[in-house]
C-alpha cells in the first residue's frame, strides 16, 4: 500500500494573488503560503478553481506555483492542478511541477467538448506521463467541468499507477462512497463540497480540499479534529456556522474569493489584490455583506477555539 498520510487532513485550494495591476503578485503568493503554513493546514491546492486558473496563462502559474514552492520551504503537502483545455499546455505545467519537487499534480476534464470516456483518459494519462514521477490526483467537479467521473472511467484510471485518488466535487456525498469502496485504501478521496466537510468525511473521505478553507482555517482545522475523535455532534455545530458565513460570502454582488479576500485583508491584514476578469470584483453594495461575514468568522473563532 502506497503512504498517504500526507495528503489526510485540511487541505486549502490556494487564492490567486494579484497587485493593482492585475499581475500576479510573487510577494502575495509568498506571503499567503507563509500563513497557511503559520495556521498549521496539512496542504495547499494550487491553481484550482479557487486560483481562477481558468483566467490564467500557462506562465502565471508557472510564477504561481514556483513562489508557493519556495515560501512553503517543504512544510506544506502541495499539490498542483495543472489541467488547461490543450493538453499540451497542460503537460507543461505538469513537468514543470514535477520539476519543482510538487507532492501531486491533479486536473479536470477538458471543457466545453463533451469528449468520450477513451479520450479523456487519454488526456489525463498523457498529463500524467508528462510528471510520470509525481502522483496524479483526479479533479471530479461535473457542475462546472460538464462531465462526471463515472465508475468505469475511474476504472480505467486506476490502470494508471500515478493515480492515488480524487479531489470529489460533486454534490451527492454518494459519490465518495462509490469511489472510495471501489478503490479502497491504496486511494485516498477528497471532499470538495466545503458545505458537506462533516458528511463527506463520515462516509470515507480521508481529506478535505476546499475553496472557503482558507479564509477560516481554524474552524477546518477542528472540524477535522472532531471528526477524527468522533465527536461529530461537536463537529456538526461547527459545520453550520461555517456552512452560514459561506451562504452569508455567496451574497454578495462580487464573486465570492474576491469577498474572500477582502475578508483576508480585515482578519488577517493579508492583501490579494481583487479577482481576475471576467470574474465580477466586489462592488460597493457588498461592503456591509464584507463586514459582516468577517465578524462571523471571527465571533465563530472565539466560541470554538476559546
């Protein structure tokens, strides 16, 4: 069996950093790495959704990953999505991940076609030759992707040595059940319902990789050490709480990680710069949605940590 201790526990999807420019910032990069490191996450999920990599050229993540890698000085399990539509781009990013000493690369399925089964096996095995010496993690979100990893492309997938597992993105918790009882303990299953951390760990996930994680680690981080202990009456209370701060982020006129940002800037006086367009940048109606969401945050933190 294959050691995937280090990919067990709170793993955040890493924000996009930018300067007021818009260019990506190396100095936010760094500096976002160094706080998830302070908070004590298991990992970083970099250049997923919540990176806005699908607005991103092959040398900003480039730039991304290289400034997570050299913050991060080894105390971080990184792993690196590296999926773009062309898969030979995509075989770029995953050998320059590779080159950089990445933990795991993972990827969605191409987008927009709804290519058969045989072809997007055959896009992420040839990602995955590309770092044929890194673990290769599944990306299943078939909300956004327009395509679901079914039973039998799973199948064929674990064909691939590299496969550990799936960052599961879908909604049904049923999910991680099938996949987990299919595979078994050489695999490990991330919940990616951020909503669902609770449920989704109950029914076999060993991990978490989510989008809000990191702008209220904290409250991850013990959720996930009342799940470990069995305390899930505990674990439950917390779950919603956070699962209200998200619906509170989500009401905002602005995309949701750029309100996550401006919530990072008031908790923890960290600056990201704004979202990546087309994404809609927080307007000034959001403001009090803004306040009010960072003082959830931190009022859950003083009843749950105290």
């Amino acid at each position: 069996m294959r050691n995937l201790d280090k990919y067990k526990g709170v793993i955040p999807a890493f924000y996009a950093c930018y300067d007021e420019e818009g260019n990506i910032s190396p100095a936010g990069v760094q500096a976002l790495t160094r706080y998830f490191v302070e908070k004590g996450v298991k990992g970083v999920y970099v250049n997923g959704s919540s990176g806005e990599c699908i607005y991103q050229s092959v040398e900003d993540r480039k730039i991304v990953l290289e400034n997570v890698v050299e913050a991060a000085r080894g105390q971080l399990t990184i792993i690196a999505h590296v999926a773009c539509n062309s898969t030979k781009d995509s075989q770029v990013l995953a050998a320059h991940a590779e080159q950089l000493g990445v933990d795991a690369i993972a990827a969605i399925p191409p987008i927009y076609f709804h290519l058969p089964e045989h072809a997007i096996a055959k896009y992420w095995n040839d990602i995955s030759a590309a770092a044929p010496n890194t673990d290769f993690v599944i990306y299943n979100i078939p909300q956004l992707a327009g395509v679901a990893l079914t039973m039998p492309l799973f199948a064929e997938m674990r064909k691939n040595p590299n496969v550990i597992g799936v960052k599961n993105s879908s909604m049904p918790v049923q999910d991680i059940q099938m996949f987990k009882q299919a595979a078994g303990d050489d695999y490990i299953i991330f919940n990616g319902p951020d909503e669902q951390f609770v449920s989704g760990r109950v029914i076999g996930a060993e991990g978490g990789i989510g989008g809000t994680y990191g702008v209220m680690p904290e409250l991850f981080l013990k959720m996930d050490e009342y799940v470990k202990a069995g305390e899930m009456e505990h674990a439950r209370k917390i779950q919603y709480d956070v699962n209200s701060i998200i619906y509170k982020m989500c009401s905002a006129h602005g995309n949701m990680y750029g309100v996550i940002k401006e919530i990072l800037k008031i908790n923890e006086n960290l600056d990201l710069g704004s979202v990546a367009a087309p994404l809609a940048p927080v307007a000034s109606q959001d403001r009090p949605v803004i306040e009010e969401a960072a003082k959830m945050i931190r009022d859950a933190k003083a009843i749950y940590l105290a």
